[in-house]
C-alpha cells in the first residue's frame, strides 16, 4: 500500500495514518469513477456532435442529427461519430447529406 | 505499413478519445444505447478474402454472396490454417484516413479499423491463436474519395482479422467502502480480451458509394 501511495502528496505518503486513509480514498474514487466516466465520455462525444454538426449546417442541431440517423436506420453510435467529426470531419458531413437527402 | 503492428488506441476498448487518442488508455467500452440495436444480427461469414492490404491498390477478391463457407485464397493460406471465416458477434465501422478503413461492431462496441493495425475487443469464446477471423458488422467504410455508408450495415463487406493473442485487461480494483460502518470489500478484477489484427477489408466496393463531400466548399 505504501508503493500505491508512492506519488501522493505530502503527509499523505508519509505517515501510515494519512497512507491508509488516502489509499481508501482513492479506490474510492476509482471505483466511484469508473462508472461516472461512462457517463462523461458520452457527454463528451455529445458535445463534440452537437458542434459539429452546427458548423456544417446540414442539421440545426445534435437532435435532429441523432432523429435522422434513427430514421435511416444507421446505428453509428456518439463515441464513433465524436471521433469521426474530430478525425474526419468530411466524412461526418457527408454521413449528414446523405441522411438528409434521403429523407 | 512499416509500422505493421502499430496499437490502434483509437476506439476499442481502452481508448480515450480524441485529440490524445494514441496515448491516453483509458478502459471503456461503448455505452451509447444507441449502439445495441433491438433487433439482433445475425452474422454470416462473407465469402472471400482479403489480401493484404498493401498500397491504396487491392487485389480486388472475388466477393461471393454471404453465406457460404469462407474459401480461402492461396495467398491467405497460412492464416486459414485454423479455420475459415467464423461467424462472429462482431459489427465492424471501420474509417480510414488514406487507405481503407471499415468502422467495425464488436461485441456491442463499435471501432474505427485499419488494416495493418490491431484493436483490443472482448474475449472471442471459440477463438483461438492465429484464427482468421470475419467480422461482417460493417457500418461504414472510407476511402480516400469515398464512403460506403452501411444502412445500416454495408452488406456483404468483411473485415478479415486474425487473432493475435487472448489475454486479459489490465486490472481494476473494485472497492467497496462505507465510511463509520467498518465496511470494506477488496476485489480485483482483469478483464478478458481479444486481439485483433486486421488484415484487410473486403466486399464493400459493390455497395452504393457516397463521394466524401468538403463542407468547405460546399
């Protein structure tokens, strides 16, 4: 436990008191946050969609983007869309086209 | 492809996103409801194989229809070895930056693939070491000029992969604490997972392409 508590802070990785508790904290945390970063993840990926898709102005906005991409059927899913508009923007811009054109 | 073997961090299961996605590891799988569709799909092994990937240019295969058994060519001889395409619980997105790249489903994950590189997905049960393996979940599929956008799937397309190793996630500490009730639990935990190599992307030319349009100039 001492070799977790390796890069803590101050007290914290010096004195046997202050080791465990903060070791406890931080699988607390860890834990705690593996969970929450699923949730933050896709808020990211949301955020980045919603972005991109406003600048392309094929869609006013990530809803419609998301309602079109259901109504034909594509099941790309936020985080690959995220990653496209940040890698590929082209391509998300022709993915909105062709949802748009098609409906 | 000097770089066979580079990691694709992109987007499997362990990957931070974005600006810092080579680097940044992070354990995740894909979340997004939106990704496990309700209906289920039933995978069907594409018939053909794919050639290494070179250069842009592929030896274009023959791209039979779905269904059959896999009949290896003799240049995929060697990784045919263990058996022929599976059928696989795997959608594939693969996007590609220069060459080809199909955006994969794999066990309700999606990955952006390249051939050349590997991914890490969950563990394949039947799976074992040096099987070539067929993911037929193909979503989209990008070229240079070019994109085959799956409705959702871009039929007949595969993604030939090869099982490099079957081994476990890093491990992650479940901790369970509740403070003034001297109640603690400990357990770790590794996750299994697959290695993929992807060797190549298949059977997607016959699908209607879209030209990859640049809103710049639009």
């Amino acid at each position: 436990m001492c070799s977790f508590a390796s890069n803590f802070r101050g007290a914290h990785l010096r004195l046997n008191r202050m080791i465990t508790q903060q070791v406890r904290r931080a699988f607390v945390s860890s834990h705690r946050d593996r969970g929450r970063q699923k949730r933050d993840f896709r808020r990211l990926w949301i955020t980045r969609i919603n972005a991109a898709t406003r600048i392309y102005k094929v869609f006013d906005s990530y809803s419609k983007l998301i309602h079109n991409l259901y109504k034909n059927e594509l099941i790309l899913n936020r985080k690959m869309l995220a990653q496209v508009a940040v890698l590929n923007p082209n391509n998300l811009y022709t993915i909105s086209n062709k949802i748009k054109t098609i409906n | 492809m000097a770089t066979a073997t580079l990691p694709l961090r992109l987007l499997p299961s362990k990957t931070l996103t974005l600006p810092f996605f080579p680097s940044a590891r992070r354990p995740f799988a894909s979340f997004a409801a939106a990704s496990s569709s309700p209906r289920s799909w039933r995978l069907l092994a594409a018939a053909e194989e794919a050639p290494e990937p070179v250069e842009v240019e592929f030896v274009e295969p023959e791209s039979e229809a779905a269904e059959e058994a896999s009949v290896p060519e003799p240049v995929e001889a060697q990784l045919a070895a263990a058996g022929a395409g599976k059928d696989a619980d795997i959608f594939a997105v693969v996007m590609h930056l220069h060459r080809l790249f199909p955006w994969l489903q794999i066990g309700s994950r999606q990955y952006i693939v390249m051939p050349g590189r590997y991914i890490y997905t969950q563990r394949l049960k039947g799976a074992n070491v040096n099987d070539e393996i067929i993911l037929n979940k193909v979503l989209l599929v990008s070229t240079r000029d070019k994109a085959y956008i799956g409705m959702p799937v871009v039929t007949n397309a595969a993604v030939h992969a090869v099982v490099e190793e079957q081994g476990r996630d890093d491990k992650v500490i479940v901790f369970k604490y509740k403070k003034k009730k001297k109640y603690q639990r400990k357990l770790g935990h590794r996750q299994p997972n697959t290695r993929l190599k992807i060797t190549g992307i298949s059977g997607y030319e016959d699908y209607p392409a879209d030209p990859i349009l640049d809103p710049v100039a639009a």
